[in-house]
C-alpha cells in the first residue's frame, strides 16, 4: 500500500472559460474587436479614477464592467464607452455568497494572462452570455503612492501605462488633466425622487454641505467624529442658512442626538432602497460645497466639478490619487509630511515638468480641527 506519493487535489469548479487579461501581462493594450469584461473588485473611489481611463482604451473594442457589489457599478449607468454589467448583489463581496468561488477563482495578487476556467455564478453568468463577453480584463491595481514618476504618478496614470496600447498612450498629452467618462448622473426617475426627499431638508434659499468623514479602507484617513460635529455646530452658526448632511454612517454615533443637525445620507435617503451610488452623484449635485477626507465620495467630487471642495489629506499625497481642479483646495497633515511623501518621485518629476497644478494647503496638527477646516473652506469658497 502506497502511504506517500503526489497530493491529488480536484479542480476548481468552472462554469465558463474566457481569455482572460491582467494589468501586470501587458498583453491588454494590444486586445481588439473583443467584448470585454472589466472585473473590478475595488472601492467606490478606484471606480471614479478608472474612469480616467477609459477615454484611452482601444476603441475597437466594447466594454463591461462588474463586480459584486452593485450599488458601486451603478456609477456608470449614465457614462460613456463602459456599460455596468450587474452581478445581482448590491452587498459588496466576491461572488462567494453565491455558492462560487471567490472571485471567479481567480486569485487577485497573482491574476493570470491566458484562457482561464471561471466559476461565474448566476445571474451573471447569464448576463455575460447574453452580451457576448469573450474576454476578461482583471486588475490587481496596485497603490503606488508616488513610486513611479511622472506622467505616470497617480494610480489611475499607472494603470493606463499597463492596460493601454503604447500607440494610444503617445497620442495623449498627459501634461493636462484626464477626463472622466462618467456622466455622474442618476437615471431622470431616481433623481426625482432624491431630490423630492431632499427638499424636505434643504428648504428654499438653504444651503446644502456634504461633509464625509471616513472611509471603507484604512481606519488612518478618517477625520474623527468630535471634529465632525464641531464643524457642524460652527457652520450653522455662521451661516444660519446652512444644512449639513454627513454621507457616511461613521458620523452618527457623535452626532448622536443632534442628527436634527448633521443626519446622515442613510437616515434621509435608506428607506427609498436605492444605489448608494446615485444617491451619493444626485447629492453632490445639490450641494453648495463639499468636505471630505480622501475616501471614494471625495473622488467623484472632485471628478464632477461645480462647486468648492475640500480635500482632507490626513495619510495620503493628493498628488497620486485625482487629477488638478481648480474647484478644489487639498488640506494636508503632518503625518504625510513626515513619512515625505510630497518628496517621492511621482512628485519631484511632476514638479520638475511644470504641469498639474494642485491647490494645497499644510496644517499643523494632527487631526485638523473642525475650524482649520472651516477657515479653509471659507477663504477658498471666497477666492
């Protein structure tokens, strides 16, 4: 009887089989007149900044984009050149809670380049069926953070540098900002519902200011709850015509009592059961002005525009994340200065080029308080 010999182990289960591209192959840029499957298991934010991107992906081909978590593709329901492609799970999660592998088997440190067996489960299996999807594009998008120099030094630049064909990346002039492709626009029937709610709080002549303090990733770019309920009560104290709405739930535990105050965007808008996405773009839209720490709700309002925005920098380089606006005033703490991350190469050669002119402010202690913030915000919105 044979005791030791070769593990034999079963195959992963496999409903479909595709070519499947990754952003570390370099094989993407040159995939033509295919129907492609963007993959995309990352946080709200990388969703904007992936749609810097997009204007530069060969054109011959039709893109997709999924991941499970619905409430985050539904982004792109209104943009240009990537159609959402829906998993049928609004929760946030890797397919597993459908009886599949994660992440269709494929193991997101390491993603392969090649025909690959995926465990796509129902309903989106169906769905990429139905669309014809016969190729994959899964992207592991790694955070950088000013590692690699200019014109490459956000994210979103170094992903193009890996997915994008080198012909279409010499015809781009990326001494100017990228473009977004979304619309950051709520399909017309679900905007008038949110803004019919939102008239029950933002009265006639009011003025509506987001502020979003935390984020779903590192627990170190959060702006504490303390701060957030200070810099509401001195708001409206003075600007009496002012309403403040938090957008993540991390506010509610200080506000506590006072959400007559500062509530939250679940307390407005939870029971209507719509994408967090469209009622965060149909939000933002409204707002007089918005505050928030580098979290996904801080890229898309910094990607769509329109009204002053303050960035909250307490861990990270602006730098490496959004692209220039003018409309927005970047506040940046000592810790980032201390780890030098202004000093690292993304940095030094985008300065040394002259371009992508960023408004950056320091502040001295670490956290902001509520009135640095506030003082920033109205020496900006007066600028």
């Amino acid at each position: 009887m044979r005791l030791f010999g070769r593990r034999h182990t079963a195959p992963p289960p496999y409903t479909m089989e595709l070519p499947v591209y990754s952003d570390d192959g370099g094989a993407f840029g040159g995939v033509r007149n295919r129907r492609v499957l963007i993959y995309w298991p990352h946080g709200f934010g990388d969703f904007v900044h992936l749609s810097h991107v997009v204007p530069l992906l060969e054109p011959s081909n039709e893109y997709f984009l999924t991941r499970f978590g619905d409430d985050f593709v539904h982004l792109y329901d209104e943009g240009e050149r990537v159609r959402p492609l829906f998993s049928g799970s609004r929760a946030l999660g890797d397919g597993s809670t459908f009886g599949a592998s994660p992440h269709f088997g494929i193991d997101l440190d390491h993603p392969p380049d090649g025909a690959w067996r995926l465990d796509v489960p129902e309903p989106l299996k169906s769905r990429m069926l139905d669309r014809g999807i016969d190729a994959v594009l899964v992207c592991r998008y790694p955070e950088m953070t000013g590692r690699t120099p200019y014109p490459w030094q956000t994210k979103a630049r170094y992903l193009a540098s890996r997915i994008v064909s080198p012909q279409r990346l010499a015809a781009t002039d990326f001494s100017l900002p990228l473009r977004s492709s979304l619309a950051f626009r709520a399909p017309a029937g679900v905007t008038e519902r949110i803004e019919a709610r939102l008239r029950d709080f933002v009265d006639a002549g009011a003025r509506l200011y987001l502020v979003s303090s935390g984020g779903h990733t590192q627990v170190d770019k959060i702006w504490p709850e303390r701060e957030v309920a200070s810099f509401a009560r001195e708001l409206q104290r003075r600007d009496p015509l002012a309403r403040i709405m938090t957008i993540d739930e991390r506010t509610s535990a200080a506000i506590g009592r006072e959400r007559g105050l500062a509530p939250t965007s679940t307390d407005l808008f939870a029971d209507l059961d719509l994408p967090f996405a469209h009622v965060l773009v149909t939000l933002i839209r409204a707002a007089h002005a918005y505050v928030g720490v580098a979290s996904g709700p801080l890229h898309a309002a910094i990607a769509m525009g329109g009204r002053p925005t303050i960035g909250i920098w307490l861990a990270h380089w602006p730098e490496y994340y959004d692209e220039p606006s003018a409309e927005t005033l970047h506040l940046v703490g000592p810790m980032v200065y201390r780890r030098k991350l202004d000093r690292r190469i993304g940095a030094f050669t985008k300065a040394n080029a002259g371009v992508l002119n960023y408004r950056i402010e320091a502040y001295r202690r670490h956290p902001p308080s509520s009135t640095d913030v506030l003082d920033a915000l109205e020496r900006f919105s007066a600028s």
